[in-house]
C-alpha cells in the first residue's frame, strides 16, 4: 500500500495514461506502486512532453504533499545553463 504520509517519497511503475474527454479537464498518469494504483494529474497541455521523459514501463519516483506529484529528473551535468552562460552573447 502507497504511503500518504505528508512530505513521503515512494518509486512505482508508469502503468499508463488516461485522456479526457473534455478538453480542459486534466489527465492522469497512472502508476503502480506497491499494490495500489495512483492517479496523478496532469495538464492536457504537458502530456506529450511527460510521455516522451515518462514511457509505459517506467520507474518513477512520487512525493506526497496532500496530493501526489512526479518528482522530475536532474538534468545532467552537461547540460547546465552556467556552461553556456559566457558564449550567449
């Protein structure tokens, strides 16, 4: 069973999305941890860009602050903007 306790950090497996029908309700990300399956929301407007960084089959790590949220990835250290910084201008 997922853990609801404020502020706990839980890994579970992408297990699919599910899309609205109505265009401005959100849709969900639904994951398997443990033995529950979670349902996050999500703004129709970032689901293609969660589906290519968060594939079917994935291990995602979850935060629960009242509701639960993806936790994002670390971008890695070749891509930081302080690298870039003095050759922009």
């Amino acid at each position: 069973m997922a853990c609801n306790a404020y502020g706990s950090v839980i890994k579970g497996e992408v297990a699919g999305y599910k899309h609205g029908w109505i265009p401005m309700s959100p849709a969900l990300m639904v994951v398997k941890a443990g033995g529950d399956m979670i349902k996050i929301p999500i703004d129709q407007r970032q689901v293609k860009f969660i589906q290519k960084e968060y594939h079917v089959g994935d291990i995602v790590e979850l935060e629960y602050d009242g509701c639960w949220h993806i936790m994002s990835r670390l971008a890695p250290e070749e891509s930081k903007i302080q690298n870039f910084l003095h050759n922009t201008y």
